[in-house]
C-alpha cells in the first residue's frame, strides 16, 4: 500500500512535486511515515515559497525558535509561537537566497520592533544569525544566491567554509564586498549551474574574477548570463571559451540581452559550436545591428549535440537563427517559440524546412490567420512527433487558470475544410497535436477528421483548447474515437 512506502520511495515521488506545496503540506499527514518523508521537501528552499508578509514572519518565527537560546538571549528575541517546534527545521534548508533570508527578516522586525534605530541594527543581526545556524545545521546546502546580498558577506560566517565548497548552484551578479569573486573560485569549485544576472552592475575590475570563477568548475553544465554590458559580455564569453572544462562539461547556455554586430555575432556562432556537448540554448533578447549574411562564414563545424532551440522573446528576427539551424540541422529535435509575435509565418516554415528535417517537437504562438498555414510545415518537417501552437497573449504557464469568460479574446475560424486538409499533410509519426485557438468546426468535420487518424493513439494526445461552439454533438463524435485521447476544452 501507498502509505507504506519505503521512505527512498516516499522521498523521490516527493521531490518531484516539490513546487507544489499544498500537496506536500497535504501529504505530511496522512500519517508518520509519510510526514518525516514530506517535512525535509517542504522545507529545502522555504524562502522561495514564503513571499507574502505574513507568511514570511510566520517562517521567520519558526526559524527564531529553532536558534540556540544563548543566541535567542544575545539577540534579545523570542519566537511568538504557542507551540514547542517538532523538528529541527534549519537542518533542512538546502537553498540560501542571502537577500531573501535578510527581507523576511526584515519583515519581522518591522512587525514586532517599534523603534527604528534598534529595528534597522537587528535586520542585519538576525539574518546574519540564522544563515549562520543554517550553515551549522544543514547538513548540506546545494544552492547559494547572492545576488543583491549587500547586506553582509557570507562567505565570513562560521561554518561558510566547510558548506559552501559542496554547493551545485550559484546566483551571483555583483561583487559587493572585497576579494568575493576570489572567495568564491577559491572556494567553490563544485558548481553545475551558475547563474550571472544583471551583468551592468559588475564593475569592469571585477570581470577578471568573475572569469575565475567559470574557469575553475570541471563540472560546470548550466550557465546563464543576463548581459547588458556588451564588454562584460564579451570578457565573460571569451574566458568560458578558453577555459579547459566548459568545452565538454557545458549541457546547456542562457544568454540574455546581448547586442550584436554581424562581426562579433559570427565569431560569437564559430565559438559556439566548440562546446562538444552543448544541448539546449535559450535565447532571450539577443539584437543584431544590419545582419550581413556575407559576414556570417560557412566554415563552421556543425553542433554535434545541440538538440533544443528556446527563444523567448517577442520580436526576434528570425533570421538570426539561419546559422543556427543550419549547423544543428542533424541534431536539432525540439524548438519552442515563448512571447513571439508579430512575425513572418512563412519565413519560420522554410528555415524550418531547409534545416530541421529531424525536428520532433515544435511550441510556438500563432495568430489565427498563420495557423491556417501550418500544413507547409508539416511538408518540410516529416519527423515531428509533438506539435503544439497556441494564441500569442496566452501564458502557457497561466492557460489552466483561464476561465470561459476570457475565451472570446480569440478571434474565431471556421476550418471545417482546412482540417480535412490538414489531416492529409500530418508527419507519419506526429502523435500529439495541440491547438490553442478559436478553431470552429462541425461535428461532421470532427468526425471525418478523426476518421482513420492516428494522433492521440499511443500516449498521444489530441486536444483544441478555446474552441467556440462546442457541443454535446462533439462529444458524441469523440466517443466513438476513444483510442484517439481527445480533448475539446
């Protein structure tokens, strides 16, 4: 029975639905076993699921009475809760975000310290004391962020060393105390994922250091670099190609608001390349002044592993990812389009069909009049297995929160026709095909449509999300279709 799990079990089913915290708080009682697997997940990263005021006091509360008592007398504090604590909850923590740690305690005092000059002194000595027993007590800490800590350096507290060294990720993005960049490559030299953000504000002494910091993980897979400062970035991507390591641990690259010229953005294309094991890139703001495709050399080697392709912004000309695709083409299996608009239907379609014959998975917003396009993608693109357009103001992320009210924002088409047309051109081998758009269509259509259609079939799903005009005729149509997994939402 399920609540006689083992505990390893218990823990790895836990650990995948760590975002959910009402599940979590929910499975920490249904009885002893599963509350001691549920409490440690619940309590790795507190400071990221704790943002309002009040549930930040009430954390930090906990966290106070967790504090030795000499501590709790030094500070001159005490935790308001009625009840004794049940588990030792800083032994838990396994994310420190600096800044965030120093707000909630903030919040506190601002709650129970009236008067100002004791209450901005004790903001700096709380958080100090709890990343202090955090760093005692934990029995590891596998992310660090100290992005805008600015508040005190905690590389300097007790327990800092023996900690810190084992973590796997690091946000980072100024230096705010002396010789931290130095600490840090000395330090941490363990680190998977390193995230460098608001790159503007890193002086231009401190790039030398922050290069360090690359150079010296062997085991180095994620990195993420919000740019700005085209210099900066330009320090920061020339130490990342010359360092030993990141040519064949680096997995997976972020980069952020970077400013091109046809120059710098093919000699950014020929380095890219370099990096062996390189998988996945997002891109997110990248502009390039007076694209010259002359500029842009042919000779470059192709990406032997590059196999997913993220763009996250709206008005990204799409020509800048010809190279890319072109030297991707074998590898290049998933592409997803987050935030685009406004853009050239069929120019996407023939660098697509061009240069991604492997393509599997395609996401991207659409407008309803390309929608009624996409079977020329289809023709170029006989590998796709996943296909998913939607409505380019909806957020993926926020489409399950939408009520039927906010469906009419879609402009309607009627594709009885176009779906028989469509069914003609779908790959071979597409076995899941999403459409979030006003598409209005018959009964009849529906059922000619699935008529000896495989998609759905075989884990697949088929599913048209904001479609008007819906009947109880539609859903006649799909019970005789049942192996075809259809969803009209």
């Amino acid at each position: 029975m399920a609540s006689t799990l083992p505990y390893v079990c218990l823990s790895n089913i836990f650990q995948h639905i760590d975002k959910d915290q009402k599940s979590l708080y929910s499975c920490a009682f249904v009885n002893k076993q599963w509350c001691m697997s549920a409490i440690p997940e619940l309590w790795r990263s507190p400071f990221e699921n704790h943002q309002e005021s009040k549930k930040q006091i009430a954390l930090i509360n906990t966290y106070i009475a967790c504090l030795p008592q000499a501590i709790q007398e030094r500070l001159r504090i005490v935790s308001t809760l009625t009840q004794p604590i049940t588990f030792n909850y800083p032994a838990y923590i396994r994310n420190i975000p600096v800044n965030r740690i120093f707000l909630s305690s903030a919040e506190w005092c601002n709650f129970k310290i009236e008067a100002e000059t004791p209450r901005e002194r004790m903001k700096k000595e709380l958080s100090k004391a709890l990343c202090r027993n955090f760093l005692g007590q934990a029995a590891y800490i596998d992310c660090l962020d100290i992005t805008i800590a600015n508040d005190f350096n905690i590389f300097r507290l007790y327990g800092a060393s023996n900690k810190l060294p084992h973590i796997h990720t690091l946000k980072v993005n100024n230096e705010y105390y002396s010789d931290q960049f130095k600490t840090i490559s000395k330090l941490c030299q363990n680190i998977q994922s390193l995230i460098i953000s608001q790159m503007e504000y890193v002086k231009p002494t401190n790039y030398g250091d922050l290069v360090k910091i690359i150079q010296v993980q062997p085991k180095l897979q994620d990195l993420s670099i919000d740019a700005h400062n085209s210099e900066g970035f330009k320090m920061v991507w020339n130490g990342l190609v010359n360092s030993i390591y990141a040519k064949n641990s680096l997995t997976n690259l972020i980069i952020k608001h970077i400013y091109f010229d046809s120059i710098l953005f093919s000699k950014f294309l020929q380095q890219l390349t370099t990096f062996e094991n390189l998988e996945k890139i997002t891109i997110k703001k990248w502009f390039i002044e007076k694209l010259n495709h002359q500029e842009i050399q042919s000779s470059f080697k192709e990406f032997k592993k590059l196999n997913t392709i993220i763009v996250k912004q709206y008005d990204l000309p799409l020509k800048i990812l010809e190279p890319i695709f072109q030297y991707s083409s074998s590898a290049l299996h998933t592409l997803q389009f987050i935030h685009l608009q406004n853009y050239n239907i069929e120019t996407l379609i023939e660098l697509l069909s061009d240069h991604c014959h492997n393509l599997k998975k395609f996401i991207a917003p659409m407008s309803i009049h390309q929608s009624i396009k996409i079977e020329k993608l289809f023709k170029g693109c006989q590998q796709l297995e996943y296909f998913h357009i939607y409505h380019p103001n909806f957020d993926l992320k926020k489409i399950h929160l939408m009520n039927c009210s906010q469906y009419n924002v879609c402009v309607a088409m009627d594709v009885d026709d176009y779906l028989l047309k469509l069914k003609e051109t779908f790959p071979e081998g597409l076995k899941t095909f999403k459409v979030y758009l006003n598409w209005v269509f018959s009964p009849d259509a529906l059922e000619k449509f699935l008529d000896g259609l495989m998609i759905g079939k075989n884990n697949g799903i088929l599913e048209f999300r904001f479609s008007q005009g819906l009947s109880e005729k539609h859903l006649e149509i799909i019970k005789k279709f049942p192996e075809n997994n259809v969803k009209l939402l």
